[in-house]
C-alpha cells in the first residue's frame, strides 16, 4: 500500500489493545485460559505494546474473565510490553496486586443509568468507590488508566450533554489517574460530536497527550471518528483485535473498532503504529476458529485465504 498523509496528523499513533479484557467479555464462549494466555502472546508478537488483558471482576458479573489470576500466572511476559489489567474496586485491587500487577484500569460513565447498570450505583457512589483504589494504587508505584463510557449517547437517556461528561471525566483524573479513555459505548458519535467533546475536555485542563479514545462501530463511524480525535491531538487509539466484543451492559453496542481495520488506515496515512498487519491477521483468524465465528473486521475478511485481497 502507498501511504499517503494528510495534514494535521500525528507522526505515531500507540494502539491500546483491548480484544483480551473487553472483547472476550461479552463473547458468548468461555474461552480455557491458555487459549487466552496464546492470544494476548500472540498479539505481543504482531507488535502491540498495549495489551488490556483482564478484568478482577466478580465472576458472577463476567463469566468469561472468571480465571483472571490463572491467565496471569500462564501469561508469558514480553520485553516492551505492558499489560493492563481492569479493576472494579479495592477488593479487585487486592487480587491484581497480589498476581503483581503495575498498570490498572477502572471503568466509569458519564451517566447515571449506565452507572447503575453497570455498577449498582450512583455516578456519584461510583467515584466515591474508585478513590481509594486510584490512591492505593498510585501509593504503589502502579499507572492507572480511567475509563469514562457513554461520552457520546446512552440507550436510556439519549444524547449526553459535553458538560456532564467533563465533569466525570475531570473528577476521575483529579484523582490522580495517568490516562483517559473516552468511550462511545453504544457508537452513537460522529466526527463533529468528536471533535467537540476533545475540545471540550482539554479547555477543562486535561491535555491530548493523556487523552485515549475508545469507539464502537454501531453506525459505522468508529473510523471516522478517530481519524477526527487523531485531527484533534489525540495519539492513543483504543482497539480490539478481529472487532471482537460490544458491552454486556449495553445491548445496542456492537463491536469495538477492529484494530485490523485501524492499522490499515493508519498505514495508508503513513502513520506508525509498529503492529505487523498480517501477523495480527492471522492472530484474529485463529481467534475466530476458537470463538467459532468469522471476524467482523472488514480487514481481516479481505485478507484472509479466498478473498481477492489475500
């Protein structure tokens, strides 16, 4: 492929994997944790260096990622390689410190109906319930990354006011955390809505080069709508690998945006991602041999074995 740039992009864009943690969640299969253990290896050896890779979640809420601490004791280390791990509370804290975690995530909204279907409580209750994690965590020396979903839309309130999802999104990282996610949960967004969210956050104090976006592809725009975060400063590109998963909280998400499908705009703009395409293929094609269905990643299914593009 020649690339060819536009103007107003950045030189490298980091690619926060998260088809381990947020794909295999909402996944019907059951995957064995040494499946699991192959795949996050396998993606360290496509070239992403940002692999979410687990959630400490009661079981009961998230069957599939039940074998958290057996994954982590399976889990060959990678050299460069950093994986985060997602916890819901202090008691989710204790077990990802005990396996020796040092990067952790907890998963906020931006509104009250998906904070309490999420989490059983109140916007406010919830944040309540994330400071002393982020505390004790950063007491420790670990990175902690903050998630504020529904920045876009919610499917029971509807569209969500910027000012509502600022000021989640400031409380959170006043506490102390090193990075935020902005998450289109349901995919509702589009470029302008995007772009003015961006702007909206960094006017508040917290600049691009702690900014992440994480987008759905609902509607089709999860492309469009980074290409547009990317035009605002934005250099950490959330993706799941092959599109796996939506969320279990949010019947009308679909996948995430597939990271196939990113590295392949991001090469044809000339923009360094330092991922592998088709060995990253590869790994979603085995990955939908295990789930027992095809990738929904446009990219995976033209490069794959029969197409034209293979």
């Amino acid at each position: 492929m020649m690339a060819t740039a536009l103007p107003g992009l950045p030189e490298r864009v980091t690619i926060y994997e998260v088809g381990p943690r947020d794909g295999l969640q909402n996944e019907d299969t059951v995957l064995p944790a040494g499946v699991k253990a192959e795949f996050v290896t396998r993606l360290a050896g496509a070239g992403l260096r940002t692999i979410e890779t687990t959630s400490f979640v009661h079981p009961k809420w998230v069957p599939q990622l039940a074998d958290a601490e057996e994954l982590l004791g399976l889990l060959p280390r990678s050299p460069g390689v950093r994986y985060p791990v997602l916890v819901p509370n202090e008691r989710g804290l204790d077990r990802a410190l005990a396996l020796g975690a040092t990067e952790i995530a907890i998963f906020g909204s931006a509104t009250e109906t998906f904070a309490r279907r999420n989490l059983n409580r109140t916007v406010d209750e919830s944040l309540a319930m994330f400071a002393p994690v982020v505390d004790r965590a950063r007491a420790q020396g670990l990175w902690v990354r903050a998630y504020v979903s529904m920045v876009c839309g919610d499917p029971w309130e509807g569209e969500v006011p910027v000012e509502q999802v600022v000021s989640v999104a400031s409380r959170m990282m006043d506490m102390g955390c090193s990075q935020l996610s902005l998450g289109d949960t349901i995919g509702v967004g589009t470029p302008g809505q995007v772009t003015a969210l961006i702007r909206a956050i960094t006017d508040a104090g917290i600049g691009t080069d702690r900014l992440a976006v994480h987008f759905h592809d609902t509607y089709g725009q999860a492309l469009a709508n980074t290409l547009a975060a990317l035009q605002a400063g934005v250099t950490i590109v959330d993706a799941s690998a092959g599109g796996l998963g939506g969320c279990p909280y949010a019947e009308s998400a679909t996948g995430n945006l597939a990271t196939e499908d990113l590295v392949w705009m991001l090469d044809g703009l000339g923009v360094e991602t330092g991922v592998d395409l088709r060995e990253l293929v590869s790994t979603s094609r085995w990955m939908a041999g295990r789930l027992g269905r095809p990738s929904p990643s446009r990219v995976v299914q033209a490069l794959s074995p029969g197409s034209e593009q293979s």
